[in-house]
C-alpha cells in the first residue's frame, strides 16, 4: 500500500458508506497508533471502516487490524475469524503476518493439525529473518504430532547445519595451540614464558596488566588441565551457541572469564592462576538458566544433555571446595558462574516456549527489549568493574607491591628483598587451577 494520508475533517468511524483507497489507509494507519499506544478499543473501529474498501490489499490489511485489535480485547474467537478472513485475501503484504496469528490462535486452542497448516503457510511467506523461527515452530509441532522424523529436520534447518558450533571449534584450537606453545617452555629473550606473559598474577594486574584477567583463560597447568577444560568447553559451548548463536556465545564466554578473572584477582591470594573454567563455568551458568528459566527450544540430545548440567556445577563446586585437587581457584569459578547466570537471565535466546507462541501483540517493542538488555549487561559489566576496582586497591596497599611498585626495587637488605620478592612464575609459586 500507498503511503497514509492523513483522515479527513468529521471522519465518523461508525458510518456505513463504502470509503475510498487512501482514506482506507489513512484510517489503517490512524489504528495502528491507537495500537501502539494500546488503545484497542479506539483502534477497532477505524479498522472495521477500512474494511468496507474494494481493494484487496487494504482490505486484507483492515481485517487484519479487526483481529489484533479484538484479540487485544479478549476477544479471540472473533480476532482468529478476521485473521482468516484476511488470509483468505489471497496474496497480500498482510497475509504472512494473519497466518502467522492464525497460527498462534490454533496452537492455544490445541488445533495441532490446524497449527502446523498454518505455519506451513507461514514458511512459504516468510521473510529471510523469520525463517528460523518459522522453521523451530514447525519442528515443535511435528514433535508433538509424533512427527519425529519432520522435527529433527525442521529442528536442523532452524539451528542451519552449515558450520555446527564452529566458534566453540575456534576458540577450543586457539586455546590447545597457545596453551601447548606456553608448555613447551619457551622463553623470550627477558628470559619470560609466554605462560608468565598471560597468567593471572595479581601484583602484574595491579601495576597494569589488566589483560590477564582474560588472557589468563589460553593457558594451562599440564595436559591433564587442558584436556579435562577443553571438553567441559566443548560440551558446553555447543549448548551455548546452538541456542544464542557462534557471536553472542563468544561474547558470553568473554564476559564470563573476564568475571572470573576478576574474582579471582581480587578475593583470591597471591598466586600462578591458570586455565579456563571460570569462562566455562559462566557457558554453564548460561544453560542452567537458558533451560530452566527460559525454556529454551533445543532438540532431544541437547536437552538431555542439558539437563546433566546442574548436577554438574555442584560436583564440581563441591569437590573444588574439598582441596582434593590442591589450588583450585574458586574464586574464578564463583565468579564467572555468577555472571553467566545474570547474562542469561537478561538475555534469553532467540528461540524458546515462551516466544514460540506468544502473540506479537503482547510483546515489548524491540527498542524496549534491546534498552533492557543493554541496561543488564551495562549493570554486569559496572560489578565487574568494582570488583577490579577493589582487587586493585587490595594488590597495590600489599607490601610486597610497595616495595616493587613501578617495577622499581627499594633497597633493603638482601634477606628482607627475599622475604617479600614477588612470584613471577610457576617455579617461585604454585599454580591455582582454573
């Protein structure tokens, strides 16, 4: 359709007489702002106006209007009859949109057979964007129509099978590449490892090197370290990015180590930290709450194995707390597990039960969702923040800090320069796993 002119003086909504194309429109758009501004019951009227138009795409736009605007009123049976009223249209710029809420309409009143029909309709209209979705809805419904075979495809074509978890491939070979190059023990010509460059050491940090609290996630105490975090990270990433795609969950693994970095360096001691969990402690976090809270839409495997996940973080907390693995670096797990709860908690995925069926009426605009997710990671990353902020304070009133503050020594004696030298590498202190 036409761009809307705007309605014409004395404009009675409760008229009969047929209106002409652009006052149609014009009474369309006048709706859709009552819509907005959820005043359905201004808006029905202007809707039921247009209907009274010959052409066929404003109509099927008008009828499509009637039913949001009565089903905004609770008045569904009705609402469904104008959706397909306005798929009955034919090919119009609406008729994606009325299925769709024909669909949704079926599948809240158990029409299985009805639903998955509708949704069919939906797929061969859909926009590039919307496919996924689509395609998620048509597999849930094959599932419950004990379709398994249409499911597993449509569940497949939903995710897109190209390159299956291919950012948690990448990031499990760069952190095998450098945490081998940090074992081989190598040294640079200061006489420094590439694993004393990225550890964690909390003096570093605090003198500057606040890049360990990231970096500290490539490398490793031993092979048996390296081995047991790669496949934690592989069961876990896949989850994660099956379910917020290879970009976010990268982002999430980020945050997540940064965090437990973080809380590491500022409640943990004076230690060699090393390794990766606390980022993969956060993935976890991440799946607890995508699954549980969320109702994140996964298939048969992966929600088994998601449901593996809660039992264990607590073995591993538990036996981390025991001491029967030596330095386990708690702190870090705590810490990127915390802010892989929070990460999901205010980021859902993109597809879950509760998305699958609502109606887009009762939805937030997008600007809403993107203002409250903004504000949730802002709020994560200001904790972060302090958290740094405290472990800095802590690390530079440490006397072993002021006597090599600036990298520049005082002069004590030589039995008190040994007593408070600092560790530089994992021969002067023990590592603290991660």
């Amino acid at each position: 359709m036409g761009g809307a002119a705007s309605l014409p003086p004395g404009f009675d909504p409760a008229s009969q007489t047929s209106l002409d194309r652009p006052t149609a429109i014009a009474a369309i758009a006048a709706g859709d702002g009552h819509m907005e501004r959820s005043e359905p019951e201004l808006a029905l009227p202007l809707y039921a106006r247009a209907t009274s138009v010959g052409d066929r795409d404003v109509l099927a736009a008008a009828l499509y209007g009637v039913g949001n605007a009565l089903y905004r009123l609770d008045r569904e049976p009705e609402a469904r009859s104008a959706w397909e009223q306005a798929t009955a249209q034919g090919e119009t710029p609406a008729a994606y949109r009325a299925w769709r809420q024909v669909a949704a309409g079926r599948v809240r009143e158990g029409d299985l057979a009805g639903a998955l029909e509708a949704y069919r309709q939906c797929e061969k209209r859909a926009p590039q964007e919307d496919r996924a979705e689509i395609a998620s809805r048509l597999g849930w419904l094959n599932k419950e129509s004990g379709n398994a075979g249409a499911a597993n495809r449509y569940f497949a074509r939903s995710r897109g099978t190209a390159l299956p978890s291919f950012m948690t491939y990448l990031m499990i070979a760069v952190t095998v590449v450098v945490s081998l190059a940090a074992m081989s023990g190598a040294v640079d010509s200061g006489g420094f490892s590439l694993e004393d460059k990225l550890a964690l050491q909390p003096l570093l940090v605090a003198h500057g090197d606040y890049y360990r609290l990231l970096s500290v996630v490539l490398v490793h105490a031993n092979m048996l370290h390296l081995l047991f975090n790669m496949y934690a990270f592989w069961y876990a990433g896949q989850l994660v990015e099956r379910m917020y795609g290879p970009w976010r969950m990268l982002a999430m693994y980020v945050i997540c180590g940064i965090a437990g970095g973080a809380a590491s360096y500022a409640f943990g001691g004076n230690g060699y930290g090393v390794g990766a969990s606390g980022a993969i402690f956060g993935l976890f976090g991440v799946v607890v709450v995508a699954t549980r809270y969320h109702h994140a839409i996964l298939d048969a495997q992966s929600r088994a194995i998601a449901g593996q996940v809660g039992l264990w973080i607590v073995l591993s907390l538990v036996l981390g707390l025991s001491g029967i693995f030596g330095n386990v670096d708690n702190f870090a797990h705590v810490g990127g597990l915390l802010a892989g709860l929070w990460l999901a908690f205010v980021i859902p995925p993109a597809q879950t039960l509760a998305s699958a069926w609502q109606s887009k009426s009762a939805v937030r605009s997008h600007a809403q969702t993107l203002t409250l997710r903004a504000a949730g990671v802002v709020v994560l990353i200001a904790v972060i923040g302090g958290v740094v902020a405290y472990g800095t304070a802590k690390w530079q009133a440490d006397p072993v800090y002021q006597m090599y503050q600036y990298g520049v020594r005082a002069t004590p004696t030589a039995p008190a320069a040994a007593a408070v030298a600092p560790a530089t590498g994992p021969a002067a202190a023990e590592f603290d796993i991660r």
